[in-house]
C-alpha cells in the first residue's frame, strides 16, 4: 500500500516542469511535497490520479501503474484517492451537502440513507454541521477547505491527497485543518500527500518531507533531516531566505 512517484517527466510545450521527479509516500504516513511556486507540484499530484500522464515515468498506487487504466479503473482509483483541490473546487450551483455527497453517488453500492449518514458523519469531522443547505460562495475561504476535505473523506479513501490545504488561512483554522489531516492519518490510517510552502504546517503534519527542485527530488527524508539539511536550496526554501540560495550557484 503506497504512492509510487517513479521517474516522471512532464512537459507543457518548452516547458519542461518534472525532470524524472521520484518520491514514495509509505503506508499510513503523510508525506508533505515542498516546492516554490511554479515548481510543478500540482502537477505531480494530478498524475496521482489520472489527470495528466507523464511523458516519462510512471506513477503506481498500490502497485498498479495509474498510466495505463482505463475508465472502469479510474473511476476505482480515484474512490481510494481523495483529492483536496488546491482552489476548493466546490460547484456553487450544489448545497454543501450536495457538493460532499457527489463522490457518493456515484457508488451504486451506498444507499441513500447510509450516503445521508456519510455526509453528516464527514461535516461533522471538519465541524461544517449546520452548514448543508448553504451554497459554497456563502463560505468563507476555511469553511470552503474544510468543505473541499468533506468531500475528500466522504468516500472513505485509504489515501488523501491535500494541494495547499492551508494556504490563505488564518494561524488558528491552518491549525485546525493540520489537526484534521493528523486524524485522517491517525485514526483511519489514511496515507497521505500534503502540498504546501506553508513550513509551519509542513512540520505539524510531515512523517516525511520531499523537495521539489528544478524537477527533482532535491531531498527526501524525516523533519529532522530537513531541519539539519545543510543544502542550500533547502535551507533557503524552510528558512524563507532567498539569499541562501547564491550559495547554491
Ligand atoms: N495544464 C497546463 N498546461 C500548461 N502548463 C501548465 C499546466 N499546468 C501547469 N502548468 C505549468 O506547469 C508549471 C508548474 O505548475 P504547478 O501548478 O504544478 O505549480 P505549483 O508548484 O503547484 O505552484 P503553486 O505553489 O503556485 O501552486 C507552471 O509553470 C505552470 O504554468
Ligand atoms: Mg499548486
């Protein structure tokens, strides 16, 4: 059971974004991605579950190579991988509850009762109850997160998937959201990549730490690891200082 990222190449026409990037997240850990801006970790995780192949490379859930899959096998992978998007992704036409329930419907196997139950249970995990019937543009920016994970977890996926979860946040909800991703971890075993520049919640919720660099991994290892990191590119990047980076030249 894990996140194989194995070698993946990745062009948008002389773009050239991942260069043969390899990361692993293991069962039941978190593995947090950090890259500055630009740096194409959205795009990594989007391989995850099918959104964007790789020129080169390949990406393997379970064992099971993503890049070969056919509709059928989308639709099972992407029910075992949660994805919190990175820009909420919620449709304001739907209610809260309708936006939470949509993976679900999709599950012939759920019946209605016990998808009402899902719902309720997932909105009670992010603290949204009372919140069902609101359309998402009457959120707020961490309502709408926490609602964007609802979503995520209503299925019940052994992995998680979170693009930014607490960029825009203020320190408390980034707090609360970080708490949230421990719990999935902890106490439904959820294996997990976290996206973000954010090096306060990188170290609250990190087993693991990858750096995303010039399209490679730059280093792969535990927080200890990065905080003793004498790389310059790393040290610029967790201590916000930009200057380090000449150093690197
Ligand atoms: N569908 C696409 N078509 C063309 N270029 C793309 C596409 N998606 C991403 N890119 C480009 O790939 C690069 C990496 O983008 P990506 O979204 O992965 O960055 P990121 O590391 O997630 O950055 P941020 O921290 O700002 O979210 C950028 O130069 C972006 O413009
Ligand atoms: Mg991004």
């Amino acid at each position: 059971m894990s996140i194989e990222i194995d070698g993946i190449h990745k062009a948008f026409g002389a773009n050239q974004v991942l260069r043969g990037f390899s990361v692993e997240a293991r069962e039941g850990e978190t593995l947090v991605i950090l890259g500055h801006s630009g740096s194409g970790k959205s795009v990594t995780i989007k391989h995850v579950v099918g959104l964007l192949q790789p020129d080169e490379g390949e990406v393997r859930v379970d064992g099971e190579r993503v890049g070969g899959m056919d509709i059928e096998e989308l639709f099972s992978l992407r029910r075992k991988v949660g994805f919190v998007f990175q820009f909420a992704a919620l449709f304001d036409s739907m209610s809260v509850a309708d936006n939470v329930a949509m993976g679900l419907r999709r599950m012939k196997e759920v019946s209605d009762e016990e998808r009402e139950e899902r719902v309720r249970e997932a909105l009670r995990v992010v603290d949204l109850v009372g919140f069902e019937d609101r359309a998402p543009s009457e959120l707020s920016g961490g309502q709408r997160k926490r609602a964007g994970i609802a979503r995520a977890i209503a299925t019940r996926p052994g992995y998680l998937l979170y693009d930014e979860p607490t960029t825009g946040l203020d320190p408390i909800t980034r707090a609360v959201v970080d708490r949230l991703i421990n719990r999935m971890k902890d106490e439904l075993g959820v294996t997990g990549i976290v996206i973000t520049h954010d090096m306060e919640s990188a170290f609250r919720v990190a087993d693991r730490l990858a750096m995303l660099y010039e399209g490679k991994c730059r280093l792969e290892g535990t927080p200890d690891e990065f905080r003793n990191s004498e790389d310059p590119v790393v040290r610029a990047f967790i201590e916000g200082r930009p200057e380090l980076m000449e150093e690197a030249e």
